[in-house]
C-alpha cells in the first residue's frame, strides 16, 4: 500500500513540523507509511510584504487571510495530488471523533488541512476550495495548527504499520466505543497502592472479563453518553445495571446510560 500524502498550509510551518518530526508520526514518515508536505501559505503571496492576511470588510475587528495565497497554494497541491480531499480546520466544523478519523483513513489516502489565523480565513475559501471543515471541539484555540496536527496524528495511528502492535489501536479508548481499561506496570505495589490480583494471575478469561467491566465502569463514570451507543453485551448490561443501582462514585447530573 502507498503513502497517505498529507498536506498543511499554514502560517507557522515550524510549529506544524516540530511535532511531525517525533514519535510515531516522525517514524512513520521516516517509514514511508505518511508523506507530510507542510507548505508556508506566504509563500504563495505575490507583493513584496507577503501579506497574507487583510482586514474585514464590514467593520468586525481582527484580521482575515486573504483568498489568494491559500487559492494558489490549493491549486499546487492539487497538480502533484488531484485526489486530496480538502479540510478546512474550523471551531464551525464538524466535530472530530474517532469515527470521522477513521472514516478519512479509508480514503481517498490523500487530505489536505488548512490551518486558519486570527479571525479565521475568507469565506470564499470555504464556498470554493474545501470539501468539509472540521473542529476539534467546542472551543476556540489561537491557529488550525495544532488542531490539523490533532488530525494528523489521530487518522495516521489508524493506518496500517503507523502503530507498532495494531492490538494497542483496537484497544484503544473510543475504538469500540467505551473508554479504555487502566493499566499498571511494575512495580507490583506502589506507595501501598498493589496491581489488583487477578491481573497477576494469569487467567486470560478473568483478566479480560475484569478489564471489560473496569472500562464499563470509567466509562459509566465519565461519559455515560458513550454508553448509549456503544455495542454492549448482556453481561455487560448486567454490570453496568449493578453499577447503577449501588450508584457510588458518579457524579451528579449525570442521569442513566
Ligand atoms: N473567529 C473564529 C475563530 C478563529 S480562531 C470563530 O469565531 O469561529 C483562528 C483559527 O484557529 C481558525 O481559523 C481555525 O483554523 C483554528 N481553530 C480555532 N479553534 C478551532 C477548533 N476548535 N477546531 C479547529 N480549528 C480551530
């Protein structure tokens, strides 16, 4: 299988770059499962100032990137990879979930992010060039950079041979839909604090069966909202309906699962 070509545009190459060189992503592009090319958006500026970025029209404050650079720098994109589907990173977007990342893993293995500045970037990007735009939460954060990063990051440990041990994916947090089980190494007792028993046990059945509840019960306690969509077994049902009744430890207004 070939590279996913990602592509950012943005502002602060730097920043995007420092990340992309470390860890899991740096050893994938190392690898070649990712191909990262992070583009300068005043590189496609045409006036001696380079200016990207201009003020609104209408009155509002701050400032607005302007059409051009982020047109010219799609358009190259685009004659190297036709196929790149193209994101606009926006707090109006569509949220991002594991879903959404791994829907953007199974293709086309070609995305483009723009990262936005100041109060964002002109709308005739949005009505023109992009195919989605997407936030990574309900929050305002000062650049698209580290939340292209996020996507990034996210889509990549999805793809084959990203993530060393797949297993480490598909027990990941959100993957099948609850939280992940918590996890100790050694020592084996830790300020009086002991790894609970069974985990030492070496009976594989009764280490999974009490992995599964103690992420039934994380997630009962922080997300119950996970829990209504989650696919759950009888057993499963029968557990978290015992956690329930005894009712210790969630806190309020949080109201069933
Ligand atoms: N004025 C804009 C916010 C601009 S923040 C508004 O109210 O919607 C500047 C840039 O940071 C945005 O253009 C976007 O690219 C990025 N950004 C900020 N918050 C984000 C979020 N939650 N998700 C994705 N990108 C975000």
């Amino acid at each position: 299988m070939g590279s996913f070509v990602w592509d950012v545009l943005t502002l602060f190459p730097e920043m995007v770059t420092a990340y992309l060189d470390a860890g899991i992503l740096g050893r994938a592009r190392k690898q070649g499962a990712i191909t990262v090319g992070v583009h300068d958006i005043r590189d496609y500026t045409r006036d001696k100032h380079r200016m990207a970025d201009d003020y609104p029209y209408g009155g509002d404050p701050g400032m607005v990137l302007k059409p051009e650079p982020i047109f010219r720098a799609v358009d190259c994109v685009r004659e190297k990879t036709p196929e790149s589907r193209v994101v606009l990173m926006s707090p109006g977007g569509r949220p991002f979930d594991q879903a959404a990342a791994l829907r953007l893993a199974r293709g086309p293995q070609a995305v483009t992010l723009i990262c936005g500045r100041y109060e964002g970037v002109d709308e005739r990007v949005v009505q023109r060039l992009i195919d989605e735009e997407i936030s990574i939460g309900d929050y305002v954060i000062s650049g698209g950079e580290l939340a292209a990063l996020v996507v990034v990051d996210a889509v990549s440990r999805c793809l084959p041979g990203v993530v060393g041990d797949e297993r480490s994916v598909t027990s990941d947090s959100f993957y099948r839909g609850i939280l992940k089980h918590p996890q100790y190494t050694r020592p084996e007792v830790y300020r009086g604090l002991s790894v609970p028993a069974v985990l030492l046990s070496g009976h594989h059945e009764e280490i999974r069966r009490y992995q599964r509840r103690k992420a039934l019960e994380k997630t009962w306690r922080n997300r119950p909202d996970l829990l209504e969509k989650a696919e759950l077994s009888k057993e499963d049902r029968e557990y978290l309906a015992r956690l329930q009744r005894s009712g210790g430890g969630r806190p309020a207004g949080f109201e069933g699962f």
